[in-house]
C-alpha cells in the first residue's frame, strides 16, 4: 500500500514504539513529522533513519506535553508546514509505586502526557481531517488500557481513558468522508511486552540467568503475562499502524487492538 502524498505527525517518536512507527509510514512514501524531547543527537539519528526508510520529508518539533499551551503552539507549528493526514499519538511515561506511595506529581504528569495531550491533539487536529474526508488517529494505548496492573495507578488510568477518549472521537467522526476519500477513523493499539532500549535492563537481568541465551531470557521474563513468550518490536507496532491508515481500513474504527501475544486472552 502507498501513503505517498500523505502527512504523518507521530509524537513521542525520537525512538522507541514512536521511532517504529515513524519508520514504517516512511516506507510507505509518507512524509513525517516527528516530536519528543530528546538531545541533539538523538533528534539526527531518528531523522537520519526515517529518511533512510524512504519518507521525502523530515521535520521534527520539541515540546513538553504536559503544557497544554505549549502543546497548541507546537499543532500551529505543525500545521503551517502544512495539513495532518496521520496523527498518531505515542508520547507517554511511567512511573512505579503504590496508590498510597505515589507522588501526586507524577499522577498530573502522567494523566497530562498519556491522555491531556492525545485529547489536544485530536481536538486540534480532527476537524481539518474532517474538512478533507480523509484522517487517521493511531493512539498508543497498551494491555494496561484493557487490564491492570498493581504499582502502575496512573498509567493504567490514563491508558483506560485513552481506550474510551478513541471511542468517543471514532463515534463523533465515523461519518465523515467516504468510501473514496478514505473517511476519518480513530483506533487503539495496546501493545503488550515491546522490545525498546527502555526495558534493556530487564532483559539483561534476565539473560545473565540463562547463561547468555537471551531467547530464553525473554521467555522467562515475559513467562508470568504474555503467553507467546516473544517480544513485539516496534517496527511490527509500525506495521499494524500502516494496515490502519489504509484505504481498506476506512471502516475500521473505535477499536482497540492488542498486540499483546495473548497477554488479554487470559
């Protein structure tokens, strides 16, 4: 399939599940724009390597999410380059303690990050998808949008209210378009274990008891809630991202969609 013509603004995409997807929609001709907060560095490699993949275009924003000001000027931004065909929202953190021991600042930090913000952009963003008949919203949830877990409150909040924020923008917008123009929908991933540099360590730890055999470290880790014992990488997060924006997706809409080897089947 091609996107070659379309605009695919992915936040949270200077590495990880972001980069993933970012390199992805390259592949497919999509030009893209990218956003996080990242060094200099870290900004050229994730450019270097989405021109790589093959997108004609690379811009890339950085902006603090949780200001939701900010988060207006970096959509004006974005948009004077010109319209938003794709909007996939990714950016999120993450932190561990229980209810009782859980900074309240990280509560507002995360809600803001890994819901507020999707809820800006897709206000911002899906009314000129509308205009044109034709827009995709991708938004990262995870299996912690569909089960829970202890020591992660917010998180799991948060990825809860991004399931029901996509059904909400998919029932409002489910009309627009058509079948030629490609309509407008707004769909979930909730990907379960994914291979980043973010849980290397963990990895590591785990490999370290196998004697080096890192297929069997991963197995062990993944043992007590993904069945398929196997980790996603973010290029498949990309693939599945791809398949939604197509032409043959245009009634695809308000769904969530593990990736999460039977992590939710339980």
């Amino acid at each position: 399939m091609s996107l070659t013509g379309k605009r695919a603004f992915i936040t949270g995409s200077f590495q990880g599940i972001g980069l993933g997807i970012a390199t992805a929609l390259a592949r497919e001709g999509a030009e893209i724009v990218l956003h996080g907060l990242a060094d200099i560095e870290t900004i050229k490699r994730a450019e270097a390597l989405v021109r790589a993949a093959g997108a004609p275009i690379v811009e890339s924003h950085v902006s603090d999410l949780r200001d939701s000001t900010a988060t207006e000027a970096l959509v004006a931004a974005v948009l004077a380059n010109g319209p938003v065909d794709i909007l996939c929202n990714n950016a999120g953190i993450q932190h561990t303690a229980s209810i009782e021991q859980m900074p309240r600042e990280k509560w507002n930090d995360i809600l803001a990050i890994n819901l507020s913000s999707y809820f800006d952009t897709m206000r911002l963003l899906l009314p000129q998808m509308q205009n044109r008949g034709y827009g995709r919203v991708i938004n990262t949830s995870s299996v912690h949008g569909l089960v829970a877990s202890i020591a992660k409150a917010p998180y799991v909040s948060a990825k809860h209210g991004v399931i029901g924020l996509t059904k909400t923008a998919a029932l409002e917008y489910a009309a627009s378009g058509t079948r030629e123009s490609g309509g407008v929908t707004v769909n979930a991933i909730c990907p379960g274990w994914v291979e980043t540099s973010l849980i290397e360590s963990q990895i590591q730890a785990r490999v370290a008891i196998f004697n080096g055999d890192r297929a069997a470290g991963i197995a062990d880790l993944l043992s007590e809630k993904q069945p398929s014992r196997r980790m996603s990488t973010p290029e498949e997060i990309g693939a599945v991202v791809v398949f939604l924006c197509s032409q043959a997706a245009h009634n695809i809409t308000g769904v969530s969609i593990p990736v999460d080897g039977g992590w939710t089947a339980q």
